[in-house]
C-alpha cells in the first residue's frame, strides 16, 4: 500500500482522491496508511453488475489477494489461488456512487472491471483498467473494449498491469 502509485499520484496532485476496496482488512490499513492525507477517502464498497450479497474470497493477510467468489479473476486463473477464508460482503452498483464528476479512474477489481463501465456515470478524461495480465484475459474484455471506443476512449499506454485510456 505504501508503495502504490496512485498514493503518490494523489499527493501530489492534491485532488479529491476516492478509494474502494471490497476487503475491510485493506480499507483499514489504507486509511492508516492515508490518515495524514486530507484529500484521500477509503469505502469498503464491493462494485458489482447488481446489488446482492457476494462471497469474497481472500488468501491471506490484510494485502493479500481477493476476488468475488464466481469471477474469473487474475488471482485464480495465473495463480491459481484458492481462498483460505471467505466473507461475506454487500455488491453495489457503480452508479450509486458515481455522481458525474470522476475525472480519473483507476479500475483493478479483479474481473469485475466491466461493472464499474456498465454503470458509470461519468465520463473520466482518463481510464486506467486492468484488462489483461500474464495469461489472464478479463472475461469482459470484449463489452470493456467496445464500450471504450463507443464512448471516445483510445488507447494511450500499458502501465504497470493496467491499460491507460485517454477520452478524445
């Protein structure tokens, strides 16, 4: 967490900084990581296509992976992780959040991603989605890619295991 890109990105920035995580463990240890950074808030929300209760599997400690129990994730299909314990967390969709003004978005749910675009409301300058990694292909990567080109988005450059998008 310490060493998270977008950490420093908000930093130094000094924007309005939105945080999510579905794992409670992570949401309090980024809010202790972050407490000294005013302009950084931390939601245990879970982003899914509808709003129900969901299993989230975990591996391990609070940084370890996780990923909503039934999702093709990159956690289960390159690691083959199985979980060592589970919980049980609420799903909601984005556009209970979302109220038009997100102009940067990082996305990395763990095969969730298409969830976050099929109920955006708004229109970031950029998108930076986890899509492909190692062998692992996002099962939405088809709907994510074809709502990107319909809504004006072109590819601007791999990071780290993310694909940034910028809106023309």
């Amino acid at each position: 967490i310490e060493n998270c890109h977008m950490l420093e990105f908000a930093k130094d920035l000094n924007c309005k900084v939105e945080l999510f995580d579905a794992n409670p463990d992570i949401c309090k240890e980024v809010e202790f990581y972050t407490k000294e950074i005013t302009n950084i808030s931390v939601y245990n929300y879970a982003f899914y296509n509808i709003e129900t209760k969901l299993t989230l599997n975990i591996i391990g400690g609070p940084n370890a992976s996780h990923w909503i129990k039934g999702i093709n994730s990159p956690a289960t299909y390159n690691s083959k992780y199985t979980p060592k314990r589970t919980i049980e967390i609420t799903g909601i969709t984005f556009n209970k959040y979302d109220d038009g003004t997100i102009d940067i978005i990082n996305i990395d749910i763990e095969g969730c991603e298409w969830f976050i675009l099929k109920h955006i409301i708004s229109r970031p300058k950029i998108i930076c989605i986890e899509l492909v990694l190692n062998n692992y292909i996002n099962p939405y990567y088809n709907e994510c890619i074809t709502w990107l080109n319909i809504n004006n988005y072109e590819f601007l450059q791999d990071f780290e295991n993310s694909k940034i998008f910028i809106r023309k």
